[in-house]
C-alpha cells in the first residue's frame, strides 16, 4: 500500500509541474498576444488619428446607431 501512495505522490508531482510548465507557456502566449494588440492600438492611434487627421476620420458607423432616437425617446401625452 505504501508503494501505491509513493506512486500517487510521484503523479501528482508530476502533474504540478506540467500544470506549472503549461501555465508559464500559456502567460507568455498571452503576453505576446497583448504586446501585438497594444502595439496595433498605438499604430492606429499615431498613423491614423495623429496630426490632426482625426479630423477628417469618419466612423463607419456614424449615423447608424445613435446615441439619442427621437423616435424612441418620444413623449407621449
């Protein structure tokens, strides 16, 4: 019975470090994901909104969804 529980104890060792391996893996998969979407967001930013071009940026969207509908927001009564 003792060489079962060493055994049991030699798979859950295990178990932890490739738990602890897989973790260490997947945060820098997700580092690497976050680096690109920060350096993605901060190309948009400069490129394509610095030096006033924000000002002749339009929304695809815009007018689309707005903030305030009249149709929906009139009074009744």
């Amino acid at each position: 019975m003792t060489s079962f529980f060493l055994f049991l104890s030699k798979v859950f060792k295990w178990t932890f470090g490739f738990f602890d391996a897989f973790g260490n893996v997947l945060n820098w998969i997700l580092f690497i994901v976050c680096c690109t979407l920060f350096t993605y967001w901060c190309y948009v930013l400069v490129s394509r909104l610095g030096n006033n071009k924000d000002k002749d940026y339009h929304s695809p969207t815009e007018g689309k969804h707005p903030y305030y509908d009249p149709e929906i927001y009139k009074k009744e009564g």
